[in-house]
C-alpha cells in the first residue's frame, strides 16, 4: 500500500462526494493525520500507519449511512492523534472545531498498564459515548474492520481476546446500527 495512491484516491472521494468548501476542510484534517503519524509504522508488514488512518477514512467516504457527515470524516482521519501523537484535544479543536476534537476524543483509549482493563473500560467509554453520537460507533466499525484485518501480529492469547471482543460486542453493534453487511463481514474475521 502506498500512502500517496491513498491520499490521491481518498482527495478524488471527497472531491465525488462533497462542495469544494467542504473538500479544503477534510483534505486539511487528512493531511493533519498523516503529518502527525510521520515516522509511525505498524506492526503489521511495517507500512506507515498513516495507511490505517487513510483505508478507514476512505471506508466511511465510501459508505452510503446518511450520518456519515464530514465531521465524521475528518474525525476517522485524527482518530489516533491524541492517543498516538503529540497532538491533544485543545489542538484539535483549535484547528478542526469542538465537534471533530468531541469525536476523537471519545473514541481515544486510555492507557493502563493492565489490557484487559483498559479494553473494559474502553468498551464502556465506547457504549457511552455512541449512545450519545452514534458517529463514534460508525467510526469504531471502521476502525475494527481494517485492524481485525491484520490480526495475526498479535501473540495468540491477544489475537483470540480480540476476536472475542468482535463477536461479542462489534458484530451485534453492526447489526444494531443496521451495518448488516459488516456484521456479516465481522462475523467472519472473529471466527
């Protein structure tokens, strides 16, 4: 995967989808993430992980769900600035207003020293929040859906936990959202 072929793909999205106004915005929120992610790789295959940010930013300009707003759009792109970077929430808000740096934030997990209680918590940070903006949840499913890709880098206790996690909690958010196809392909990738 090649980041620039992404950013290009991504910019002819945008471009398809929303007025040039609107174009100037999310291209400056999507360029903010890969900036900030520079030097970053995954563990997976050591691509940049600014790769993950642009493949769910471009899954969510490719689905047709009406609450997928380009705040929405913006905040798929930052959704690992705070937890990741540098960048905090007072940057975000400066720079991409309240209701993109709200999205990030929420979807932003704390980092505690044990796992499995910081996925608890996060999974009630997540329940919480997307109650009161079911954006977050669009987001999420994005999100799971490009990592549960590359689930193999994980060591086998971790790998099982998470595909527990897609089972039990994300394939029925899916369904509860109405992302049926999702959830059809969650299913699949947390058997």
């Amino acid at each position: 995967m090649n980041e620039n072929n992404t950013l290009r793909e991504i910019e002819a999205l945008i471009k398809k989808k929303y007025p040039q106004p609107a174009v100037e915005s999310l291209m400056r929120a999507v360029k903010y993430a890969v900036a900030a992610h520079k030097g970053q790789t995954r563990k997976c295959q050591k691509i940049p992980y600014s790769i993950h940010l642009l493949e769910v930013t471009k899954y969510l300009l490719e689905h047709t769900d009406p609450r997928v707003d380009t705040a929405t759009i913006m905040a798929a792109a930052l959704h690992d600035t705070i937890e990741d970077t540098t960048t905090t929430s007072e940057t975000l808000t400066e720079h991409f207003g309240d209701e993109v740096s709200s999205l990030v934030q929420a979807l932003t997990k704390k980092k505690l020293p044990d796992k499995l209680r910081a996925d608890k918590e996060y999974q009630e940070q997540l329940e919480r929040e997307g109650k009161r903006d079911e954006r977050v949840y669009l987001i999420k499913l994005s999100d799971v859906l490009h990592n549960a890709q590359t689930l193999e880098v994980h060591n086998e206790k971790r790998h099982l936990e998470i595909k527990q996690q897609i089972r039990e909690y994300y394939v029925p958010l899916a369904e509860r959202l109405g992302w049926i196809a999702e959830a059809e392909r969650l299913k699949t990738l947390g058997e």
